[in-house]
C-alpha cells in the first residue's frame, strides 16, 4: 500500500461503504428490478489512488471479526486452470454458483473475490492462507479478472442477484439434434433419458471458459437471476437477464449481437441498460428457445 494515502480519506471511504452496506440490508427484502442505469467510474489521474485507498478499506474490513453463524470455505488457487478450487464446497457457495465436477467447485476470478470479501471463504496457495490484497493479486495478475467485470458482477451481486458464467447451450442442442443419427438404434428409452439430463443440467460457473461464438469482441457473458428467484442447481431456469462485459473502449453490444452471442431466441430483443461509459449491456430473456424432438 501507498504510503502517500491521507488516513482521512480512507475513513471517509471506509464510512461511505459502511453506510452503503447498511442501507442494503434495510432493503434486502424488498423485491427489485435491474437498475435502469449503472454507474461505473471513470479513468481520471487520481484513481490510482482511489484504487489504493478502497485496497485499503477491503483489507480493514476483512480483517474484522466474522460473524460467528456464517459458514466459511477454504479454496486452493490452481496455476494450471487460473482458477481457486474449493474441494468442499459448503452452502453458500453451492447454491449460488451452479454444479460441482467430480467433488470439486471451480471458482473464476470475479466469484473467488468476492466470496472472500464476504468472509465466506479462504484462499490458499500452497497451503499458504492468502490475505486480500495476495487475492486481487492473484485475480488480477493470474486470472486475468477485468476490473470492469467485477464492478458489474459485485454490484449486482451485492443487490441480490444471482450472477453465473453463461452457459452456451448451443452444443447440448446440436447434440439433441444429431444424436438419432449417431446413435443409430438406440432405444427410446435410453435416448429419452438423455434428453432429459440435457434440459435439466443446470447452468455452472466452470461450462463456459471461452465464448464458442465467432466475433472479435472481447465478452464476458453471465446469466442474472432476480433475488425473488429460488434459483435451485438441479433446475435449469431461464436467467432473468443476459449480461455481457466488454472493455470500456469497445461499444456497448447491440440486442442481435448479444442474441447471437447467447445462442437463445427472443421474442422482444430489448436493451434495458448499459453502463457509462457503455461497458456493460443487458438484455431482458423472454422466451427461450427449446429444441423440437420426436422420440
């Protein structure tokens, strides 16, 4: 950390955020809309600084006490996948992230962050147990986490939302569509039982590592589900909107873009808000599309 930081300016800080987080408590249960608009800070000669004395509030408030009933896990961070691996994953985290593989939840950047600013989990490295800044270093250094993307996906996150990678099905629907011929034979009953563990797989933080569409644009897609929705992993629902981050100096995606990008139909493409200075777009889902099948 800088020495150069005024402590006064990382107590006003520190007192905003208090009271920020205060005032979502009050409203934690009272049932919400995506904003219509989203604020995102600009590039100015100071936000190094800016960015020191938030570092700074992060690692005092994480270094607080926990809360003695809320449950904790403990993740190793992988080099090798640029991922923190939490091999026991408890509630908090299984519910909010989708499907574990073999016994173990992989976590991006952006959900290991933020889980660990909640103090619902630690990060190691080699057994080692890593502070905040050792985390953002490694999310940041390591992982590759977009500050953009995690100013869109924490806030949302903070408000109530469920936020997950998207999943791009268009490959489980290309294999309800080319698996009769490929299976030749194979019995109804067999086949049916496919189908229905393909519909029912529900959407994962791990499925969706680099985007299968063909574009040249840098995109982060999630899919948000409102607070009022019983998200389930066992079930696969329709997210209540499509998220899709890009770089700041790249437009904002158009509603045909982030339809062709999220491989869903739409019966009203509708652009509900986008970020300034245009980082991050929304597209409300109305009706998805569902493969035909006759078996």
């Amino acid at each position: 950390m800088s020495a150069a930081v005024d402590i006064d300016d990382i107590d006003d800080t520190q007192n905003s955020i208090l009271t920020f987080i205060h005032d979502s408590k009050k409203q934690r249960d009272i049932p919400r809309e995506l904003p219509s608009k989203v604020s995102s800070p600009s590039a100015t000669d100071t936000e190094p600084e800016y960015i020191e004395i938030l570092l700074s509030v992060y690692e005092h408030l994480i270094s607080a006490a926990h809360h003695s009933r809320r449950e904790s896990g403990t993740g190793e961070w992988s080099a090798d996948s640029s991922e923190v691996v939490v091999t026991r994953p408890v509630n908090v985290i299984t519910k909010t992230f989708g499907l574990s593989m073999g016994g173990k939840m992989r976590l991006n950047g952006e959900e290991f962050v933020h889980l660990h600013e909640r103090g619902v989990l630690t990060v190691r490295d080699s057994g080692q147990a890593l502070d905040t800044g050792a985390v953002w270093r490694l999310a940041v250094g390591s992982a590759h986490l977009l500050v953009g993307v995690y100013t869109a996906y924490a806030y949302l996150r903070r408000l109530g939302f469920t936020v997950i990678r998207h999943v791009h099905i268009s490959r489980d629907r290309q294999l309800v569509r080319d698996t009769p011929q490929q299976s030749g034979s194979a019995p109804k009953k067999e086949f049916g039982e496919l189908i229905r563990k393909i519909r029912q797989r529900g959407p994962s933080p791990w499925a969706c590592r680099v985007d299968p569409s063909p574009t040249s644009r840098t995109l982060a897609l999630y899919d948000v589900f409102k607070p009022t929705n019983q998200y389930k992993r066992t079930e696969h629902k329709v997210p209540s909107y499509v998220m899709a981050v890009c770089s700041a100096d790249q437009p904002a995606p158009t509603p045909a873009e982030l339809r062709r990008l999220t491989g869903l139909a739409y019966e009203e493409a509708a652009l509900i808000a986008v970020t300034e200075p245009g980082s991050t777009a929304f597209l409300r889902v109305e009706t998805a599309e569902t493969p035909s099948v006759n078996i």
